[in-house]
C-alpha cells in the first residue's frame, strides 16, 4: 500500500530507469549479443566472405594446446595481481589512515598512478627493466641476478605483474581509505582500552568492518585483471616470451585485431565473458555470505 | 546505424552542392600512410609537390597510426564503405590484401585502365617480386623498401682484434667470442625482427624454401618448410651461444636495436632502414655488410628479400580518381625524383634507372652504407626460394614464430622442436586463412 504511493504514475520509474537500461543495453547487450553471433561466423578482415560455420571456432579453439596454456597463464595472473594489488593497498591505506603530518601530499600520490593509461605505464616499465638499457635493470645485473624478460618467462610475468598492481593499487587504496575512515573510532578505542595491541585491533575489529569494501574490491579486481590489462601486457611484453605472458583477453586483441581471425577471437571473448559471470556469481554466493555489512 | 545515415545524407548533400558549383575543385585522393618523423616530411613533399604540378587532382595524405594501425583503420573504413583511396600496407600485410579480391584494384589494371604507360620491367624485380602475381602482374605500388644488413661497430671489432668484417656465420661466431672475451659480457652479436631474421631472411639468403608453392607466391595453398636440418641447425647455434650471451636474443621487432647505437652489441643484424637512426646516435665508426651464411650450403648466398611497405589502390571508386591516383604512381617512378627519393630518404629506390643514376652520381661511393642491402637484393636471379613469400595471417603468424624461436633459447624446447611446432601452427593458420581467401 505505502509503496504503491511513492509512484502515482506507472510509466514514472520507468522513465527514471530508462536512461541506466539504454546504457546497459548500448555499451554491454548490443555488443555481447553481437559477439555471440560472430563467434558463429568465419569471416575474412575485409567482411566480403562471411559463413555460418556453428561451432567450429570453439571447436578449432578447444583444440590449440596455446589456449589451455593461455588459461593457466590468465589464472596464475590474476590471482597474483588481485592479491597483491589488495593487500598493498590496504597496507597503504592502514598507513595513511594514522595522523601524519603530510597526510593530503602522500594521498594524492598514491592516487596519481590511476591517471596513467595503460599502455603509457606498460611504456614506462617496460623501459626501466628493459634488459640491457633499463635503469632498474642495470642495478640487477649489477647484483649478478641476469635480469631478462625478453626470454625469461617468470621474469616477464614478474614484470606484467608489477606493472598492473602498480596500476590498481590507487583505486584500491581510495576505497580502502574511505572504507577505514568510515569505521567509528569509539569502536577501535574501546578495544583499544579492553587492551587489544594494534595488530589484533586490525584482525579483529577493522578488518571485518572493512569486509564490504574488500569484497567489492574483489569483484572490480577480479574485472580488471580479466579486461583490463591488455594494453599493459601488449606495451611491455607483447605476449611473450614463448607467450608466458598470453593471457585470454590478451589473445583475443591479438587473434582477432593482429590475425584478422574476428570470428575465432568473438569465441574466445564468449568463453571470457562466460568464466567472468561465472566468477562474479561464485564469489556473491560464497564469498558474500562472510561479509558484514 | 541512424547516425550513419544521417552522415551519408549529409556527405551526398555537401558533395551534390559542391558538384553544382561551377568552380568545382579539384578532385581528392585520400592517401592513408603510417610514416612519421622525417619520413612523414617525405610524404607529405612528394603530395604537395604532385598537387603543385597539375591542378585536376588533389592528394591528401593523413597518417594513421603504426602499420597494423593503418591497415586496421583502412579495412575498417572499407566495411564501413568509405576506404581511402590508397592505403599504405606493410610488406606481411600482402596476403591479406591480395586474398581481398573486390576489395582492392591492382596496380597494372590501373594504369592499363587509365592508360599510363607502364613497364614493370622498369622496376627492380627483387622489389616488385614481392607484390605481384606469378604472372608478374603488380598488385600494389612499391614505396618504402628496406632489407636485412648486418651493421658493425668498426671501432670496436679493431679493439677486439677482429680485422675482417666476418662473412660467414662461423666467422660471426668466431668475431663474437673474441668481442665477448675483449669486455662485451652481455653480447657478442645480436639482431632485431627475429623471424624476419632467422627464418624469412635466412632462408632466402640460402635459397632454401620457407614454404611450398614459390613461399606462397603461387597460392595460398602453401605448407611450410623452414624446420629444415640447415634450419635447425643455425637456431641450435643461436640456442648454444645464448647461454653464454655469445649471442643475445634482440626481440621481435625494432625496440632492441639501440643496443647497437649504445655500443653494447658491436655485431647487430637488423633493416637497412636503421641508417638514419645509427647516424643520428652511433658515436663511432659503423659500417653495413651484407648478411652472413653458411659457407657449406651450395649457392649460398642467394639474394635477400624486401621489407618495408606499399601503396594498395581500394576498389570501388569513380573512374576519373582512379585517373588521377595512376597519374600520382607514374610521378612518383620518375627517375630524378627516385634517385632523390633514394639518396635522401634512404629507401631504396624501385626503379633500374634511379639506382643507375644513383651510381652514376657517384653516390654510393660517397654512402656505401646505402649500397650493402642493393648489393644484396640484386646479388643474383632471385629463385622460388627468394623471390619474396606471401602468406596469410602473415602478421601474428610472426608472433608464433617467434614464440618458438623464444622457446628454445630459453631452453624449454630443443631447436628442432621449435621449429617443427613453429611450422605446424602457422600451418594450421595458413589452413584458416585459405578457408577465407577464396
């Protein structure tokens, strides 16, 4: 009774949704849906041959033993990334949260990185460890360490790896922030005089409270690793080498953008979006139920 | 898709209102390129000065972004149905372009079309080879060529101890132990563009094939063939003397090459094109030699390949532009022009009279740098195995072979594995590419 007042007219939350579905249905149904019938097309780059060929891209897909490679590749990144990127910046953010003296100027740098686009921070990284010119390299082989991503794999992925936490440590620090300065500070003190140390303060009052922001995190992480990180693989390792550094929504830019092979590339973004709605779903079933709002 | 149309509404309603005035311009070519830096300046002269000589026609060049960048924006712009006129395409883009029948108007049809003379004997068939047909019908217009020259800093191969420039690959070896041994820890010799190098170059340099049918000139049908024994032979050299950084990994394309300008890697293989970079950084007393070869293989060296790009007219426009874009092609082969071109710019030129002039003017023995990758194109009658190659997917298909290549010198396969893994996978896509290209 009492909500059916709100609206007295039927069409007005429509209309007030109306702009939010438009985008929705613009900038992710229309191209989602465009990308499932491709991935059932063979066609050549110039669109002038296009064949309904059903399955056989994820068939073809299924077969390459580069495309497991690239999946395992693609799991052992984004779990690197996501946790390292979380935990620093909630090490940074716990930091910046105390009283100091030059709070504002050290939380403006912090957020700086996000400004960077993606390909210009893989650029800068790439040339600080590029092997035989890089200036941090220099110094590593100068320790007798023989720094060389171009055809060391762990190196490349270290290097990948580095560039993009460096990159998502900034959002994840502001909404770390906000989330700690959010936490009453009569809670911590009372714990603080039941005589909890700093530590056990953090594990038992802070972090919990924080949970809802963690979790969000999680699942924008989890995104960003899925989607966003091309530009930065494509800008410091091409892939390579030997493509350790493939990951799936690398191999899609490059099958389909560098091969022309659109129809082989729309499968594998079907399988990409497939595993990330999985993956956002698994995490609101399993991993909601432990966050305390 | 209402926007779209509005637009062409909008451009037939501009274009009409233009057509109705008696003053009507002169007509316009859009020339889409992906030059920068000092060879941008050379575009856009060689536009302004052909739009200063005749007023029919107009060429507009405007760049658009690295090679794969241009040929992306160029096939996106014709599935949208408003292609450029010409379309700069880099030399592994070829197949792509030859396999887009409809797409795309080729340059004899052109100038027979508009009647322009045109010889392509008038060219250097090492250059033209490249882009035409087996029948020798050119497809597209040759603009910047460049080869693969091995340069040398002479300076510190005399500290080294190494007196001759090497010519054979033992030799390189030998040449770069002694550099290692003199203080270079990190790199005896080293090279840029891998597979180009070692597979395409190589293999043309040896007259062995890379694949069936003439490297794909003869159809696209073609099966590869560089997991050779002479093949699998040189990368377990490259692999053996990786491990000691006798010989060090250079990457997949150009970015490495300052390791030579640095002074770092006093052997460095990479395109003739890096002329004006190393004269612009190197800080000693450099040279270019010709590529160095097996002495053992029978015919050894044969003659180089090309790379660099090309002028790709698209199909689908009015007679009377097709009129002015050949009239364009017949400006830029003319001999004074080449010759500059040449001398300047450091292409290579693409007619037989601009290098004759060119030697005539004494050029070369002023530049003898610029000389090396001409000696080696014309070195001898190019074969089946030197010619040139086509093959589609050509572009990533680069990547898997220097996957591989990557692989076995970082230990994590034998040579003859890489290259038999190289080989099966490019198959598979060469197979990929045929189902489309019909």
């Amino acid at each position: 009774m009492e909500k059916s007042t709100v609206f007295n007219n039927r069409l007005l939350p429509y209309l007030l949704l109306f702009p939010q579905l438009v985008i929705t249905v613009v900038f992710f149904y229309w191209p989602a849906s465009q990308a499932i019938w491709q991935s059932f097309l063979r066609e050549d780059a110039f669109g002038l041959v296009s064949e309904f060929v059903g399955f056989e891209n994820y068939t073809g897909l299924f077969a390459q033993p580069e495309y497991y490679k690239s999946m395992l590749t693609t799991a052992i990144f984004s779990t690197l990334v996501a946790l390292l990127s979380l935990s620093i910046a909630l090490l940074f953010a716990s930091q910046a949260d105390k009283n100091l003296k030059a709070a504002g100027a050290y939380k403006t740098l912090m957020i700086w990185p996000y400004a960077v686009a993606p390909a210009v921070a893989g650029v800068l990284w790439f040339f600080m460890f590029q092997p035989s010119l890089g200036m941090l390299s220099r110094p590593l082989r100068g320790m007798g360490i023989d720094w060389n991503p171009l055809l060391n794999a762990n190196h490349a992925m270290i290097l990948v790896v580095m560039a993009s936490v460096w990159k998502q440590i900034s959002y994840n620090f502001l909404f770390f922030l906000a989330g700690l300065q959010s936490i009453p500070k009569s809670v911590i003190e009372a714990s603080a005089i039941d005589g909890a140390r700093p530590m056990r303060r953090f594990w038992t009052i802070v972090f919990p409270l924080l949970s809802p922001t963690t979790f969000f995190l999680l699942v924008v992480n989890i995104v960003y690793v899925f989607f966003d990180t091309f530009g930065i693989i494509d800008a410091v390792t091409g892939g390579g080498p030997a493509g350790a550094t493939t990951t799936m929504v690398y191999k899609v830019y490059a099958d389909g953008r560098l091969g022309g092979d659109l129809g082989g590339s729309a499968a594998q973004s079907v399988v990409l979006m497939v595993i990330v709605i999985a993956l956002t779903a698994i995490q609101f079933r399993y991993v909601e139920r432990k966050v305390q709002y | 898709m209402a926007l779209r149309q509005f637009g062409t509404a909008a451009a037939v309603a501009v274009s009409l209102a233009f057509a109705a005035s008696p003053a009507s311009a002169a007509i316009e070519i859009q020339w889409w390129h992906a030059m920068t830096g000092a060879n941008n300046d050379v575009v856009n002269r060689l536009a302004e000065e052909f739009n200063a000589s005749q007023s029919d026609y107009k060429v507009v060049p405007s760049y658009k972004g690295n090679y794969p960048d241009t040929m992306n924006a160029g096939i996106a712009a014709f599935r949208a149905g408003n292609a450029p006129h010409i379309m700069q395409v880099f030399e592994v883009g070829t197949a792509t372009m030859m396999g887009a029948t409809g797409a795309i108007k080729p340059v004899y049809q052109l100038m027979k079309d508009a009647g322009e003379p045109f010889d392509p004997k008038a060219y250097l068939p090492t250059i033209t080879g490249y882009y035409s047909t087996s029948k020798g019908e050119m497809l597209s217009f040759p603009f910047n060529s460049s080869s693969m020259v091995m340069w040398i800093n002479k300076d510190e191969l005399k500290k080294a101890g190494v007196n001759d420039i090497p010519k054979t690959w033992p030799e390189v070896f030998e040449a770069a132990k002694k550099l290692k041994a003199a203080g270079h820890a990190t790199c005896g010799f080293s090279n840029a563009w891998a597979s180009w190098a070692h597979i395409e170059q190589f293999s043309a340099w040896h007259n062995v094939p890379i694949g069936t049918k003439a490297n794909g000139l003869d159809g696209f049908d073609t099966v590869l063939k560089f997991n050779s024994p002479l093949h699998v032979k040189h990368l377990q050299n490259l692999v053996d003397l990786q491990k000691d950084k006798t010989y060090d990994y250079g990457g997949r394309t150009s970015t490495n090459e300052a390791r030579f300008g640095s002074g770092e890697c006093a052997i460095f293989l990479t395109s003739s094109g890096y002329y004006g970079t190393a004269k612009a950084t190197a800080k000693f007393d450099f040279a270019s030699a010709p590529m160095p070869y097996y002495p053992d293989v029978a015919g050894a060296p044969q003659n180089s390949i090309i790379g660099g790009a090309s002028l790709w007219v698209m199909g689908g426009k009015k007679a009377e532009e097709y009129k002015g874009i050949a009239k364009f092609f017949t400006f830029l082969s003319d001999t004074g022009r080449q010759a500059r071109l040449h001398q300047e710019s450091g292409y290579l030129p693409i007619t037989k009279a601009a290098y004759e002039k060119s030697i005539k003017d004494g050029f070369y023995e002023k530049n003898p740098v610029l000389q090396t990758p001409l000696k080696e194109l014309t070195n001898k009658e190019p074969t089946e195995n030197s010619r040139g190659l086509r093959f589609g997917n050509m572009v990533q298909m680069r990547d898997v072979w220097s996957e591989e290549i990557e692989a076995a010198l970082a230990g994590k396969k034998t040579a003859k594995e890489a290259l038999d893994t190289a080989v099966e996978r490019g198959n598979a896509m060469l197979r990929t590419f045929e189902k489309t290209a019909k």
